[in-house]
C-alpha cells in the first residue's frame, strides 16, 4: 500500500486546525520503524495527475514544526527513474536532428547509459524533472546531481564537430534558466568511438557541460 500524504510543504508546515504538523510527525516515526510513507509536495502532486513519478520529500523537526529539506537537483531532477515513461515521451525534430533521439543508435546509446548507471547501487537514478530540461536519465552521487543528454546527431561526414558544439551549447542553455538547488552538473554522453577533441572538451567546461564517452559516466 502506498500512502501519500499532500500539503504546501514549502517551509514549516503547521496547522493547528488540521494538525499537519502531528501527521508528519508520525510519518518520521513510521519511517524511523521502517515503514516507510511516501510524502509528495505540491508540485509533486502535479507529477502524479500528469503520470510522471513523484519525488519522495524527506522531513526534520525544527522547533515544534516539521520542515521539508531541500535536495540536491530539486527543479533539475524528478521523481525515481521511469524507463518506460522516456520511451513513450514526445521527441521534437529539433531533438531528433540534433541529438539523434528516436534512432536506433541513440535508443542503444542511451540503453547502455541507463544499464550502467542503474546497476550502480550507490547512485540514486532519477527522472528528469517534468518542468525541468529535457535530459534522458539522471542520478545524485557526492551531493551532485548529474543529468545526462545522451547524443547520437545526425549529420554529414564533414561537419561531425560542428554539431557536436551545438549539442553542448543547446545542453548549456537549457539548464542556464532552470530554478535549482545544489550543485548541477549536465552531462553529454558520445558514443565510445567519437574522438573528443581537446578544442570540444574546453569549450564545454566553459559552458559548464561535461562531454564524454558513454564508458567515462557516471563520474
């Protein structure tokens, strides 16, 4: 049985009325006995009426109140990660031309990234956040959140660099205007056979963006 538990949540929670603050209370002593309640915030609450996976809010005591603690990639990052959810996603033909969404050689692309980084015990996998950028999978390690474009673009023999910047400067763009807490770190993942020129690699961490081969991730 899932229980959600819905409010505000944005800062101290009390409601002498309705007792908010003695509910979550005896959601931190459930979990604390290892029944564990699942306790979403309203833009979470959102995810679920949209489909999307809901992060799970952790709780502390301040005083007489129960506070919600601000995570690592909150508006970066969403709930748990959902593999059939980013198959079914829409995929522009900006994405499709530039990142090679929606081809067979980004769909392996980005199954052997997920393999690699869901088999890793230690790294907490999520879905990207549904208002946030458009990215294919993330995780948390070391208090970073880290969210991976998965590229495979589609171009000519004669302008494989040229496209290659591009992808790093839409990634750039799209997480510049995101509201976050924490440290972020996007991440642009190649195919193991694309040679990353040293020009690219400096460019990128300019724009902070981290480019690298799918066997380099997660860092």
């Amino acid at each position: 049985m899932t229980l959600v538990v819905h409010g505000e949540l944005a800062g101290n929670v009390k409601d002498v009325d309705r007792g908010l603050s003695r509910k979550l209370l005896a959601v931190l002593e459930s979990r604390k006995a290892g029944r564990h309640i699942h306790v979403v915030d309203a833009a979470g609450y959102s995810d679920l009426l949209f489909g999307a996976p809901a992060r799970c809010r952790s709780l502390k005591v301040q005083g007489g109140n129960v506070a919600v603690v601000p995570e690592v990639g909150d508006g970066f990052l969403g709930g748990p990660f959902d593999r059939l959810r980013l198959r079914t996603r829409g995929i522009s033909r900006f994405e499709a031309d530039l990142l090679g969404r929606g081809t067979p050689q980004h769909d392996k692309l980005l199954s052997r990234l997920i393999d690699q980084v869901a088999g890793r015990p230690s790294l907490d996998v999520r879905s990207p956040a549904r208002r946030g950028p458009s990215l294919d999978v993330g995780w948390i390690s070391e208090r970073t959140a880290y969210g991976a474009w998965v590229a495979s673009p589609q171009r000519r023999m004669d302008e494989g660099e040229n496209r290659l910047t591009e992808v790093v400067e839409h990634v750039s763009r799209s997480v510049r205007s995101v509201p976050r807490h924490g440290r972020v770190q996007p991440v642009v993942v190649l195919e193991d056979a694309v040679d990353l020129n040293p020009g690219l690699k400096e460019e990128a961490k300019a724009l902070g963006v981290l480019v690298g081969n799918v066997r380099d991730v997660p860092r």
